[in-house]
C-alpha cells in the first residue's frame, strides 16, 4: 500500500504527466486498492 500511495503522488505531481490528467473527468474515477485473499500462480 505504501508503494501504491507513493506512486500516485509521483504520478499527481510530475508536470510530463500533467496533460495526460488532464485528459480525464476525475468524477469518474475510482482508485481502490482491495487486500488480495487468495492469489495462484498460473499453470506453467
């Protein structure tokens, strides 16, 4: 969690990526991070 909230705040802050948010309706949007209960590996 501590990695997700770092890298949203490096992606909210950095002026390259500015146009891009700009480009999106924020009220739209929804950021959820849900703890994982169960995780496989997938066949190899």
């Amino acid at each position: 969690m501590a990695s997700a909230s770092r890298a949203a705040q490096t992606v909210l802050t950095d002026p390259a990526l500015a146009p891009f948010l700009a480009l999106i309706d924020g009220a739209s949007v929804e950021m959820a991070h849900p703890a994982i209960l169960l995780a496989q590996d997938a066949p190899r």
